[in-house]
C-alpha cells in the first residue's frame, strides 16, 4: 500500500510504522480478534489500491475479487471490519470520475462481491443446517452486551480521543494528511473517510475496551504514508522541486514513533516473561495432574493450551462480557463440571471469580479437591477419583 502512495521509501516507512506500533505489538501477543482483523483489512485494502490503479487491465478483477475476500474475512474475523468496505468503494468511486473507466471499474466491483460471497458461503454454509446457534453467538450475543453495559457515545469519543493525543501514530497520520490535502492527494479520501468510519463504530460499541482501539491503526498509518506521497497538484510545499524538507519531516515522525514503540515493546515484554512464567508452572501442574483425554474448566486458557488439554467447547470464552450478558452462568458452568470428562477447574482470578459465578465456587469446593492456591492467585481444583453427585446444590 505504501508503495503505490510513495514509492520504496513509503512502503518501507508503512512496514516500520506497522512493525513498531505500541498497539500491534501489544495485540501479537494476545489471541484477540483484533490483530487479524486489522491484518485482513490492511491486505484488502492495499489488493483494492492495485485494482483502482488500472481499473482497465485483466489483472485488476482478480485484485478485486481478493480485495473484496480479505475485507469479508476480517469482518468474520470482528464485525469493526466492516469499515473495511469504505476504503473500497471511495477508491473505486475516485477511479471512475478520474479514469471514467465505468465498465471496468463495474467489472471490478462485481468480481470483488464475488469474493465476499465466496468468503461468506464458506463460512456460513456449514452452519445452514442449525443456524440459530451462529446467530445468537454473533449477532444476538453484542445485542446483549450493548444492553448490559452503561458506558454510552460520550464516553467512548473521550476514550478514542485520549488514545489519539497520546498515540505517536496519531502525529504521523496528522502530517501525512496535511501533507495529502496540500498536493489535493485522490488517497485522502479513501483513508479519512476510513478513519471516520472505524472512529463511528468505536463509539457506538458496547463495551468499549482499550484493545479494541487497535482497530484505528490501519487507517492511521494509511494517513501517514500521504507524507511521501508522489502527487503535487495542489499548493506547493517548501521544498518542492525536491521531496527532502517533507521526507525529513516524516523520516523525523517516524524515528520518534520507533522509539516510543520500542519502549512500549520492552517493557510488555517485560511483562510478558512474568504471565508467561506463571503460565509454564501452571501448565506442568495441569499436565501432572490430568490425563491427556482429560477436560478443564478454567479462565486462564493459555496455561491449558500449554499443557496440551482441552476446556469444553462452550467454555472456550469465560470473557467478562459473556458473564456480564449471561451467556455464560454459574448453572451451565455447574453441568459443563458434571461431566466425566471434566477433571480439573482452574481459577485464575480474572473472570472466573465475578460474583454472578459464586454459586458455581461453592460447588466446586463440595464435589473437587483442592489441589493448589496461591495467595491471591490461581486456584487449582481436581475431581477425586471417587463417584460423586453432580446435581447443582
């Protein structure tokens, strides 16, 4: 994507920006949807830029049917994808006025709403046989978060305004568009109106958490790149005869950005090594203690997929919000416990301990042995050997 706004410079500076941002690099260490969604959607919409570029060539329906695929994707992948499809269509609105290119530029759009019908049809259609489970779980299950938490538009738009004063990306992005809308850049609008569009999803999201604020930086390091754009048909900027004022200007946003992103880097990391030794211990005791076939219940997930063991299907998420909605209650955690495959509950004092849940506590504490408990820390319990009843007290 960089290098169609600015050349090897550009594409280089776009993989520097992606590669130190605090807020990426925070998310490739969790599994959250956020980071491949945002992944899907930068891949969409640089296949899309290719497609616009010559909208009249045989290869661009075959950029487009990608691009409309990777966008369909990342939308599966969170529902604040969706913002992807305005990049998309603004870049092949913009060809047409400028190119007047209308039957490619139809063909083009038709090829990428196959590649969304064919993303779509893969991942829908197993599920046409018992469809009510997909809906809830994906459409009903946020209709139900947007009901459960009080936090409104107000306090989202603070949220998202305090991430961009302290976000370096933000600067970055502030002079790249200042740059675009000097040179009367075309790329302004498609990446502004993507920013606006993931900005509006944001603050009427319910609940609204820190990560989810990741989902503005592919449309802040696109804003950033205009800062080595090629186009100059608006006002001139000082220096123009030559590229350099304005290349080291952005050159100097993005060193400050590299710093703050590795400072940011180092010590997550830091924090990473602590979580993640915790982790190891828990996963060998996981692993003394249960059999390979062996199921467990638990809120610290990484420890279990490091020792090799599975949690039931349904309990795959104990997120806050599944709790919060009563998607997830203490009476379906109590049979999920009854079954004779489940051997072991894990509490690790993150999600798993909210007071809504406190009746399925004390029946783990009558029908499991207590294996392990730190202070104020994981709790480990294992089901005895011996038969027991599994009925909720």
């Amino acid at each position: 994507m960089g290098s169609r706004v600015g050349g090897r410079i550009a594409s280089l500076s776009a993989l520097g920006l992606v590669a130190f941002d605090p807020l990426i690099l925070a998310q490739s260490r969790t599994l959250e949807a956020e980071a491949p969604q945002i992944a899907f959607s930068l891949v969409a919409v640089a296949l899309a830029l290719e497609a616009a570029r010559q909208p009249g060539s045989r290869t661009a329906p075959v950029w487009a049917l990608l691009a409309g695929a990777a966008a369909a994707y990342a939308t599966l992948c969170k529902l604040t994808g969706i913002a992807t499809f305005v990049p998309l269509l603004i870049l092949l609105l913009c060809a047409g006025v400028e190119r007047r290119q209308r039957r490619a530029l139809a063909l083009c759009a038709l090829a990428g709403l196959l590649g969304v019908a064919v993303v779509l049809a893969a991942f829908v259609l197993p599920f046409l046989d018992d469809f009510r489970p997909l809906w809830r779980q994906v459409v009903e299950f946020h209709l139900a978060a947007r009901q459960a938490f009080r936090d409104g538009p107000g306090d989202h738009a603070r949220a998202i305004l305090d991430f961009l004063v302290t976000a370096p990306v933000t600067y970055a992005a502030f002079f790249g568009a200042a740059v675009g809308i000097a040179r009367r850049d075309p790329l302004v609008l498609p990446w502004l109106g993507w920013f606006l569009a993931i900005a509006s999803l944001l603050v009427d999201q319910r609940p609204l958490f820190d990560h989810h604020l990741v989902t503005l930086a592919p449309a802040l390091l696109a804003l950033a790149t205009l800062g080595f754009s090629r186009h100059r048909r608006g006002m001139p900027l000082p220096g123009e005869q030559t590229p350099f004022p304005a290349m080291i200007v952005s050159v100097a946003v993005l060193v400050a950005y590299a710093a703050a992103g590795t400072i940011s880097h180092v010590s997550g990391l830091s924090r990473a090594r602590s979580t993640g030794a915790r982790n190891l211990a828990l996963a060998r005791d996981i692993a003394r203690n249960i059999d390979p076939e062996g199921r467990i219940i638990t809120d610290c997930q990484f420890a279990a997929a490091l020792a090799q063991r599975r949690t039931p299907a349904a309990l795959v998420d104990t997120s806050f919000v599944r709790v919060m909605t009563r998607y997830l209650t203490a009476n379906d955690l109590i049979a999920a416990a009854a079954r004779p495959n489940v051997k072991m509950v894990l509490f690790c004092g993150v999600r798993l301990d909210q007071p809504a849940l406190a009746p399925f506590h004390l029946w783990v504490s009558r029908h499991f042995r207590l294996l392990r408990a730190d202070a104020g820390g994981p709790q480990m319990w294992i089901k005895p050997s011996a038969p027991f009843d599994p009925a909720p007290p």
